[in-house]
C-alpha cells in the first residue's frame, strides 16, 4: 500500500537538494506556473529549453530559449524538469530518451487551484487517501492508485507510465456497448463523444453539454454533420444548483468557471433539472474543475437512473480522494474502477463506477 512505502522527500525536496542546475523543458501554461513554483520555493532555475522544432529565437521569461543540444554545450549534466502535459506517444518516446541522458522529472502541476500534491499534502490527507483507494474493486485499480500517489510526490517517469492502460478498456469496464442515451458533461467539441460511438452501437441519444461559448460553436458544427446518433445540445455550465457564473472561456480544454483573465457570465446546469424523457446508461463527468460541484447537482438522476460514470480526478489535487469519497456516498452500491491512458503527467485519471446488478454485463 502507497501509505505504508511513502518517500521521506518530495520532488521539490528532492530538486531543492540537488546542486546541479535546473532546466525548464517546455513554454506555455505549465511553465509559467512551475517557475512560479519554483520561485515560491526559492529553488532557483538556469534556464529554459524545449524540443527543437519549436525553438525559434524565441525568449521566455527573459530567457532565450534553448534546444536540448544548446542547453547540453552550455551546462553538461543538469535536471530536467517537464512543464507540459502530453499525451502523444512520439512525444512522450522524446521524453523517456532524454530520461536516459539526464535527471528528469515531472512535477505534479494542479491544472485548478493552488493546491500542491506535494508530501505535506499528502501527510495531511493519508487517511481519506487510504479511504479513497479501498473503494476500487479490483487489483489493478489498487495499483494505478498507489502508482498515481507516488508519481505525484516524487514526479518520476517510470512510475507515472507504469499506472497506463490501453484506454480502450475503459470502454469495455464501462459497457458501452449496452448504452442507448448518454450525458457528456464537458464536451468541448465533440471529441469525446466521437470517442465514444465507435464502442457504442446502440446509442441513440447524447446530451452534450459544453459552458465556452467559442467551443459550443465547434460543438455544433460537429453535432450537425453526426449521422449515427442524435445529440442534443446544451449550452451552460454543470453545476450543484441553477445559477450564472463568471466564466473563463479561452475556446480550449483550459475553460472553467472561477478563473482569472477575460471572463464571461454562463448559465449553469443542473443535472438533475435536465429534461431527459430517455433512460440514462452512462454519464462522464469531465468539467475542468468542477466535478464536485457537478455531482451535487447529480445526486436524484443517479439514484433514478443508475448510469455508468466516467469521472475525472486530476483537475484539483484534492480530486484523488474527495471525489471518490463523495460518489460512494451518492452511489454506495457501485463498483469501482481506476485506469488512465498514457499521459504525462499525472492527469487523465478516470474513475468509473458501474451498478452492481450490471456488473456481469462488463468485461
């Protein structure tokens, strides 16, 4: 159990320890919230570099940004430290080389809040991890758990790529081939919902649901050129009552509500209030942040229709434990299951929940 063999030290411990300079891979996001980690912790950095098709005399944080081959002239032996999120397996490959050339980690970069997963975190939370992880119903899911837990503290490759399955099993432990009307929250253009149908023959009817006003666009060009099934469209926010929100709508998988910069006002949506004149089979719950709220607003349609669930638990670091918690106690008789695709770093974990009395029906 991930309690019992729990590191002394954290990655930023670890890299505060380390004398050896620190070189930021990657722009974007990611990097500007890492150096500013970096900097709250006074652990200084040397400079910045990234892949060399992407290096083109550009300057970071008054920085000019390096290729690999520059970043090695000039500082020989050095710690890497990985400050965006892939999921691409050619990118990940230029990943584990460099991995083989030098220290290299991942660190745990809440993609909401200001919460770290770091090994104060982690002491504080112990018991509601422990709790979470005693949920899952299978060995495998117990392993992605500990994996993930220990992959977050200490950012290491191996750790982070051992806790990856196939993602199409996912669809198999959900049995999709069984749903006829699904609710996509957080849809964003429709690529989850192509995801979807492929392993879904039956489907008949998605409730696609996407609060950025740039994205529903895009959604709704997809939905009209869908042929297979019919999805009905929702424009707002999911949310635990019905109200507006101030709502950060960038027109990328980075929208959500309460975030700083160019906001706008969105209606939020209950899921309860939803008027669906189907049976629900299977809902996915990927709303940037917002789960918990979300899955309040859940409570009656999961009770009167006993779906499948797909809920992510990477937004937020607290994600990992509250969320599972908080769908036992709306779903007690469910089975519980734990798998991630191939990512870095530690994001695309996926909890899936399926009714008992449907148990046999999944692989």
């Amino acid at each position: 159990m991930f309690w019992q063999n729990s590191p002394p030290h954290d990655l930023w411990h670890m890299i505060a320890q380390d004398a050896r300079p620190k070189l930021i891979y990657g722009m974007g996001d990611g990097a500007d919230k890492l150096i500013s980690r970096l900097e709250h912790l006074g652990i200084p950095y040397a400079d910045v570099f990234a892949s060399d098709e992407f290096v083109r005399g550009q300057t970071f944080h008054g920085r000019e940004v390096l290729t690999l081959k520059r970043a090695e002239e000039l500082y020989g032996d050095f710690v890497v430290l990985v400050s965006f999120a892939t999921h691409l397996p050619e990118v990940i490959s230029h990943i584990s080389a460099i991995a083989k050339r030098h220290t290299l980690y991942v660190p745990d970069m809440p993609a909401y809040g200001d919460t770290y997963f770091d090994h104060a975190f982690f002491t504080l939370h112990k018991a509601e991890l422990a709790q979470a992880q005693a949920l899952f119903s299978d060995t495998r899911s117990k392993e992605v758990f500990s994996a993930i837990v220990l992959g977050k503290l200490t950012g290491d490759l191996d750790t982070l790529l051992s806790c990856a399955d196939d993602p199409q099993i996912i669809f198999d432990i959900l049995g999709a081939k069984d749903f006829m009307c699904a609710i996509d929250a957080g849809a964003y253009t429709g690529d989850t919902v192509r995801a979807l149908l492929p392993h879904a023959p039956h489907l008949k009817h998605i409730y696609a649901i996407e609060p950025d006003p740039h994205t529903f666009r895009r959604l709704s060009t997809y939905a009209a050129g869908e042929t297979s099934t019919e999805i009905h469209l929702v424009e707002g926010a999911v949310w635990s009552c019905e109200t507006t929100l101030s709502f950060s709508g960038k027109g990328n998988r980075g929208s959500s509500a309460k975030r700083q910069g160019k906001t706008v006002e969105v209606k939020t949506v209950m899921l309860d209030r939803l008027d669906i004149p189907f049976a629900v089979d299977y809902v996915k719950f990927d709303v940037e942040g917002a789960e918990y709220e979300a899955l309040l607003g859940a409570k009656q349609l999961l009770l009167t229709h006993r779906p499948a669930v797909l809920l992510s638990l990477y937004h937020r670091a607290e994600d990992l434990y509250r969320l599972p918690l908080l769908l036992a106690k709306l779903c007690p008789d469910y089975d519980f299951y734990l798998r991630r695709p191939p990512c870095l770093p530690a994001w695309e974990i996926n909890l899936l929940a399926i009714p008992k009395e449907k148990r046999g029906k999944t692989k």
